[in-house]
C-alpha cells in the first residue's frame, strides 16, 4: 500500500520539473493548482481583461453615484415610454425633464469624465437629447416624441459600449 503511495509522490514531484533541468515548468498552475493560485488573475482582474472597453477613473462613491444616476434614467426612459403609450405628453415632458441639460448636469458629466477622454461630450449629448423628447412632447408629436427617445436611448447603449466604470482609491492627477 506504501508502495504505490510513494510512486504517486516521484511522479508529482517530477511532473513539477523541467526534464533534465529540476526547475519548475513555467505553466506550473497545471501541476499545481492551489500552490500557484495567488499568482493568478482575480476574476474581477480576468473580465477587466476581456472587456476592452475604456475606463472612466472613478472614486468609489462616484461610481456608485453613477450607478445610482444610471438606473433613474432609466426609470425615467420608463416613465416615458408609459406616458407615451397613453399619449399623455404632459408626463413624458416632466419625466424627461428629469435627464435633460442643466447647468449643474453639466458640470456633474464633466467631473464625472475628467479622466476618460470623450466620456464628457458622450454623457452631454445624451442629456442635450432628453431636451428632445421634451420639445416633441411639448408639441404634442407622438412620432417626434419617439424618435427623440430613440436617439437619447442610442446615446445610452452608445456610451455603455465605449466606456467601462474603473473604481479608483485615488484619481489620475
């Protein structure tokens, strides 16, 4: 019984070896999964790696800020499309109100894209076209209304394929 224990430790310990060499093989993560798994990327790490998309500096609560913004526009794009359905301009023009420009939205989308080239004239042009839906609401123009809405959509999926949230412990000076 000792015997083919014995075999088994020979046959790891040269598994772990260069032939000839007694150097460890450079892909010893196969040889040894657990002894090298600090070495490894964190999966956090690895799905940075696939996703090639650039990254907005953010420090934790500006991302969650982000975050936070990021999902009232879309309860707002919901609201819309609601009001929309029922041909009640009155709530799409207040409920796009909402994620249109202002001065302070402004400024937000330049703090917010001071590290990541191209992020802040994105997120402007996103909110210039939420003032869109406004206007056709106001106007009472349920197609205008809906070809507003799909621009300032198209202005969000554009924006989430380029960029990428990157959680910083300190900004890029």
């Amino acid at each position: 019984m000792k015997a083919p224990r014995l075999l088994l430790a020979i046959v790891l310990c040269l598994a772990c070896r260069v032939q000839g060499e007694g150097e460890p093989t450079a892909n010893r993560e196969h040889a040894l999964p657990f002894a090298a798994a600090s070495t490894r990327p964190s999966a956090n790490e690895a799905l940075d790696e696939l996703d090639r998309r650039r990254p907005v500096p953010l420090l934790p609560m500006m991302a969650q800020h982000q975050k936070q913004s990021m999902r009232e526009h879309l309860q707002v794009v919901q609201e819309v499309i609601a009001a929309a359905a029922q041909s009640d301009f009155e709530r799409a023009a207040l409920a796009a109100k909402r994620i249109g420009f202002s001065e302070t939205m402004g400024r937000m989308c330049e703090h917010m894209g001071a590290s990541a080239p191209g992020f802040t004239e994105q997120a402007l042009a996103f909110h210039h076209s939420a003032d869109e839906i406004v206007i056709a609401a106001n106007r009472q123009d349920g197609p205008a209304l809906l070809s507003a809405l799909s621009k300032t959509l198209s202005a969000c999926t554009s924006c989430h394929a380029t960029f990428k949230q990157q959680v910083v412990a300190a900004l890029p000076e």
